[in-house]
C-alpha cells in the first residue's frame, strides 16, 4: 500500500521510536538563539532572542540585581526551543526555581515568551491567553506614597488624605501596620521603649523576620492608627492592611474580629508572607473561618501547585501572588482560575515590578475571571524609564487602565536610550 503524505507536512521528519511506533517531530518554525540579562537601574531585565529577529523582554522586581547568575542559569536548557511553544520550554525549567526570590528568574523568562509569541502572531498578550473580558484593570495603590511626618494618627490620616486626593483616583488604598509597617521600631504613641510593641528583641535590619505575641499597648497603638486612616478614607475608598508576615494566629484573629463592619479589603500577609518559603495554610484556617474580614496571602509563593492547600482548604478570602515571583503569566492565570472555582478572590501583588510587569499585569488582568479585584499598581522607579521605553503608557484614570492591542507586551526598550543606564559587563545586551 502507498501513502502519500499531503503537501502540508511534506517538510516534517519521521522518526521510529524504541516502542517501533511512528511519531512525528517537526523543526521549530522559530527559534530561541540567545537569553541574556541585563541589571537597568536594579532590575533583573530578560531578552530572548530568536532566529526570526523577533526579541522578547520579561523582567524581576527593581529590588533583585544580585539575580542576574540565576537567570544565566536557563540560558542552556532554553537554546534551539521554539518560544511559541510556551508550555514546553517552560516544562524544562520551571521545576529549577523557588519561593521568593528564587522564582523570578522563571518568571521574567517566561513574560519574554509571551512578548515573542504575541509579537510573532501580530496579537497583543491577552488574545493568546483566551481574549480580554474587560475593557479596563482596576488598579490599587500600594506605591503611591507621602512622607509620614510622624506617627501619631493624624499623621496616618493626613497622609491617607493626601493618597484618597491623587489624581489616580484609587479606589483601595493599601498601607503597612503592625510589622511590615514597623511598628515593633517605634517609640511614640505611648511607647517609650521599642520593645513595647510586641514580646521580642525587634531588629530594624530589612526583612528581618520579626515575629511575636503584640502587647496589649501595641495593640491599641496600631489599632489608633487604623481607625484614623479608616476615618478618612469612609465608604469612598477601601483601605487594604499589609500587616506582616510575623503575626500570630491568636493576634490575626483577634485584628481580624476588631475590624469587622468597617470598609478594609484585606489584612495581607498577617502570618506568612514577603520572603516566607513556606504557605503553612493550617494557620490561615484558624483565622479565615472566624471571621468576616477578608484575609489574604500570596505574594512570595511559587507554582500553582504551592497554592492547593490555601484554595481547597478555603484558607484565605483573598489571594496576591506576584507574576514576576510565581512563575509568570500562564502560572497565575491558572491560580486564579482554580480559586475562583473555590470562591477566594484575587488581587495580585507587584509594587516593585517596573513598566515591563505592568504591561505583564494588565495583559494578565484583562483575562481574568470575576473574581478579579485588582492588581498593585507597580512603581516605575526611576523615572527616566519611561524615556528609555516606547509604546503602551499604562495611564491611570479613575483608578484603572485601559486595556489596548499593541502586539505582545506593548512596550520594547529603545536601545540607543536604554545604553546610557547599562553596566559595563552588560553592554552586549542589545548586540544581535
């Protein structure tokens, strides 16, 4: 018998495998020739570079310079692949990273891929991942920030004033309490030793895992400063707390229980949270069952496969992970999915992301289902990124971006600007 194969895979290989069955491989219509990685300003910036002369740009928080080894890590396990084939190089990598900050690496690659693929088919980011269903992503403020000229509540209420007056018109405001507001380091209100605030040894040095039973004093002070916030911010604007991680379950719940009937969004990252490697969901289900104020957690988790507890335990109301930290576009859009069939709401984290997450976000965002709140407003810092960017601007109007179809991402750099900020030992960053 004579098969004739049709003109539509004439150019594809066959090969026989151990198993003596026919299978059919066919050489990528484009491929990935090089990754590089540059430090601008101090981020952590991704280019992927293919055969077609397409380029891809993905990249970490402003915050992670010292990452620049982990993402020359992939370089090897991603050469020769088809970027088009997202799941499949993301298959050969995504296993190799962490919990914050060992999972942005994987993250700015496969933001890359994303800008490749949409660029290569002439389709903005959000047509691939199953088309927009709003016209516009509401954003909150968690960067948007005035000098705090004291701390006593009316220093709280005046600034909060001077956040619900922007002209970005958010609708929810987030600010830090308790230890991620760096309560356990202050010496007003009453406290005359900064030990006062919780039974501990504080230490001021960043991310410092402060941890500990808060007094009853230092209850009180924080809750003084709530109240003030919530005071001006009334019904119009919802204010969201960052309140740890450090807490413990017998403080978040009685926080929780304290704030209910009042107009807070969450109280984020109580027990776990920002450099945390571990969910411990068993000590959410203490807290989120006992209350009516929304609880929420996520930002420094890694994979889909880290949030199955928080989800099918119900253990959160609220979930934030950071697209830059969990795994990229694809791992969050499949998180949020899950969640919404578990009821728990979704507003991502991303204050430090840059231009290019934002463009990550609201790519992401416009497809989301309705559980969908909002995502952090990330700070574009320092300014003159926007001189060494073209195309999207991500404005903010009423508290929202509009959505447009620029091909990919919707922003690329322009090199001869971008030249001026790069490192010496980057300077081959924009080399073909």
């Amino acid at each position: 018998m004579i098969v004739t194969l049709p003109k539509c895979v004439s150019d594809v290989k066959f090969r026989t495998n151990i198993n003596n069955r026919h299978s059919i491989t066919q050489e990528p219509e484009i491929k990935i020739t090089d990754l590089k990685v540059a430090i601008i300003g101090e981020a952590p910036v991704v280019r992927i570079q293919t055969d077609e002369g397409i380029d891809g740009i993905g990249a970490g928080e402003s915050k992670k310079p010292f990452l620049k080894p982990h993402v020359e890590f992939y370089h090897d396990k991603i050469i020769g692949l088809d970027p088009t084939d997202i799941e499949r190089v993301m298959l050969g990598i995504r296993r190799m990273g962490s919990f914050k900050p060992w999972g942005t690496a994987v993250s700015a690659i496969e933001m890359a891929l994303w800008d490749i693929a949409g660029k290569s088919a002439g389709l903005p980011v959000y047509k691939l991942l199953g088309g927009k269903v709003r016209e516009r992503v509401m954003v909150y403020n968690g960067g948007v920030r005035f000098e705090l000229k004291g701390k006593e509540p009316e220093h709280y209420a005046e600034t909060m004033q001077k956040m619900k007056e922007h002209p970005y018109k958010f609708r929810i405001i987030k600010h830090g309490v308790s230890f991620h507001g760096g309560m356990q380091n202050v010496d007003h209100g009453g406290m005359q030793d900064v030990q006062d605030f919780y039974y501990g040894s504080p230490v001021k040095a960043m991310r410092h895992p402060n941890r500990g039973v808060i007094t009853g004093k230092g209850f009180k002070y924080m809750m003084k400063r709530i109240e003030a916030m919530l005071d001006v911010l009334g019904d119009d604007v919802g204010l969201a707390l960052d309140c740890g991680p450090g807490m413990t379950v017998q403080d978040a719940l009685k926080l929780a229980k304290e704030l209910e009937g009042s107009n807070i969004m969450w109280l984020e990252d109580m027990i776990t949270g920002d450099y945390t490697p571990w969910v411990l969901a068993d000590l959410y289900t203490q807290v989120t069952p006992y209350t009516s104020t929304p609880i929420h957690t996520g930002e420094q988790i890694y994979l889909r496969q880290n949030f199955v507890e928080l989800i099918e335990r119900n253990a959160v109301n609220v979930l934030g992970p950071d697209v830059a930290d969990v795994g990229g576009i694809a791992e969050m859009k499949f998180i949020a999915e899950y969640a919404d069939l578990h009821g728990i709401q979704f507003a991502p984290h991303g204050l430090f992301n840059g231009l290019i997450g934002l463009a990550a976000q609201v790519h992401l965002a416009a497809v989301l289902p309705d559980n969908f709140i909002a995502f952090e407003l990330p700070k574009v810092d320092p300014k003159w990124w926007y001189h060494i960017m073209e195309g999207d601007t991500f404005s903010v109007e009423d508290g929202h971006i509009s959505v447009t179809d620029t091909p990919g991402l919707g922003v690329k750099f322009i090199p001869e600007e971008t030249k001026k900020y790069l490192r010496e030992e980057d300077k081959d960053f924009f080399n073909e």
